[in-house]
C-alpha cells in the first residue's frame, strides 16, 4: 500500500540553455566630419533653392524676352528698357505741368488712393464682420447680400461713384473700397466663429462683459483672420487702383501707364510694369510680416 502511495520519483526537466540577452546594438556613431560635411550640403542646398533658383529663372525671362525682340522690332530689347529705366528713375520726381510728372509722384498718387479707401474699408469691414460673426441675426440678414455682391468685379462699380461723387479721384477711391471691404468682412467674421467655444463658456462665467468678450477674447483669437483679410484686400486693392486710374485719369500710375502707350513708349510702360509688381510685392511682403508677427503656434501638450 505505501508502495503504491508512494509518488514516482520525478525526473529533472532538461531544457536548453537560455542565452543571456545581448544588450541592444546601438547604431554607430556618424563621426563629426561628416556631420559637419551634411551641414554644408544642407546650407549649400538652402541657398541654391533661396537666391540661385530665383536668379536662373529671372535669366530664363530675359532670355524669353530677347528672342520675343528677334521677330518684333516694335518690342523693346531688356538693354534699351534698363537704359530707360535708369533715366527714368535718375529724377523720379520732377514735373512740368499737370498731366508730366514723374513715375515717383504716380505711385505715390496711386499709393494715396489705396490707403484712403483700403482705410475706410477697414473702419467699415471689420466691424461689420465682428457683428457678423458674433450677432447671428446680423449674419443672416448680411450673409445673402455679401454673397451677391462679392463676385461683382470692381471696376463695375466705378460708374456708380461716378455717378454719385461727379468726379474722379472719389470714383477712384470707391473702387479701391468697394473691392477691399469683402475680404475683411469675410474673414473677420470667420474668425469670429472659429472662436473656441471653450473661451466663451469661460466668459459667462466669469460673467464678463461684452466689451471685456470682445477685448479680451474675440479680438485677439480673431486677429490672424483679420490680418488675413487685410493682406487680401490691399492686394486686390492695388490690382484694382490700376485700371481704374486707366479709366479715370488725372495723376496716378494707371494714367501714366496709358498716357505712354498712347506716346507709344513701350520701354516706359515695361517699366511701370516692374514697378508696380515690386510696390505690390513689398506691400504683400510687409502685412505677410504683421501677420506673423501677431500670429501664434497651439502648443501641444
């Protein structure tokens, strides 16, 4: 009986031996020379994109432009159009009689237009767009009137200010502020909306009041939308300052392009060309800078 209640004697169990594990191979170290070799290519490979690229395809332009000369010899050559724009801009300034002044005082003319109307569009537009965003009665009475006379090309409303205002230079500057003001309001209003809502629940319970919402919330969540609005207008303002001065007369870049094609001085209106694109390009390039410099990254937890 003990015999038989007796366990079997057990045998050890034999498995193969485990190996110790091998720490982690750690990928060999790029020695410092070619760290530093991989910079330079990195900073040799940002200046070619940034300075080389932009100077081969302004070569590629002046080159396009020469063989245009070659069949057309109405046409100015890049040389006699340079030539011409260093006289041109040796006395930017000078006038002799109402309709002959320099292309300086044009663009400044010009300039003058643009910032009187662009600045009435922006004391009208992006209060309406805060009342838009904010109020949604305002927007619903707003919202069908702004989609209908958003796609209205500006210079369409320059007999109107004629019309109304009986002389140019106001004609003018209605143009400039009807075609700026649909860019703030629109993207005032979006900002507005986008506010997070979080923010507002915060401010009815601190029971602020509207103008602490405003101020305090609104304005500032608001503001890259708003500079956004404002880069978009004073483009299309200067695209459109153009032609109307075209249509208009009087003192300005546009009248001066025009009054040259009728001299049939193609050099002079190339160069109007150049400068109105470098005016319109340091305007973009100065809100650009506004606009990031009140404009803020989320920070991620």
């Amino acid at each position: 009986m003990n015999a038989m209640l007796k366990p079997d004697s057990v045998e050890p169990l034999v498995t193969d031996a485990v190996p110790a594990a091998s720490p982690r191979s750690r990928r060999p170290r790029r020695p410092l020379a070619a760290n530093g070799a991989a910079r330079v290519r990195k900073q040799v490979s940002a200046t070619v994109m940034k300075i080389v690229a932009p100077l081969v395809g302004a070569a590629l332009m002046v080159l396009v432009w020469q063989l245009i000369t070659v069949n057309n010899a109405q046409f100015p050559t890049p040389a006699v159009t340079l030539d011409e724009a260093v006289k041109l801009f040796s006395d930017p300034f000078y006038r002799k009689g109402p309709n002959d002044q320099g292309i300086g005082w044009n663009l400044l003319a010009s300039l003058q237009r643009v910032g009187v109307g662009f600045g009435l569009a922006a004391l009208v537009g992006i209060p309406l767009g805060f009342l838009i965003g904010r109020v949604q009665l305002v927007g619903a009475m707003f919202g069908p009137i702004i989609s209908l006379l958003k796609p209205v090309s500006p210079l369409a409303w320059l007999p109107i200010g004629l019309l109304v205002f009986k002389s140019a230079n106001p004609a003018a500057i209605w143009s400039i502020f009807i075609c700026s003001i649909w860019p703030m309001i629109i993207n005032t209003a979006v900002g507005v909306q986008r506010v997070p809502q979080d923010y507002m629940n915060v401010a009815r319970v601190l029971n602020l009041s509207e103008w602490k919402v405003l101020t305090r919330i609104l304005l500032p969540s608001a503001l890259p939308y708003i500079l956004t609005g404002v880069r978009l207008s004073i483009g299309t303002a200067w695209l459109v300052i153009v032609a109307a001065e075209m249509l208009t007369g009087g003192v300005g870049i546009g009248f001066w392009v025009w009054d040259e094609w009728n001299n049939l001085n193609v050099p002079h209106i190339i160069i109007a060309i150049a400068a109105i694109g470098v005016v319109g390009l340091l305007l973009e390039q100065a809100l650009m800078a506004l606009a990031r410099a009140f404009t803020y990254e989320q920070v991620s937890n």
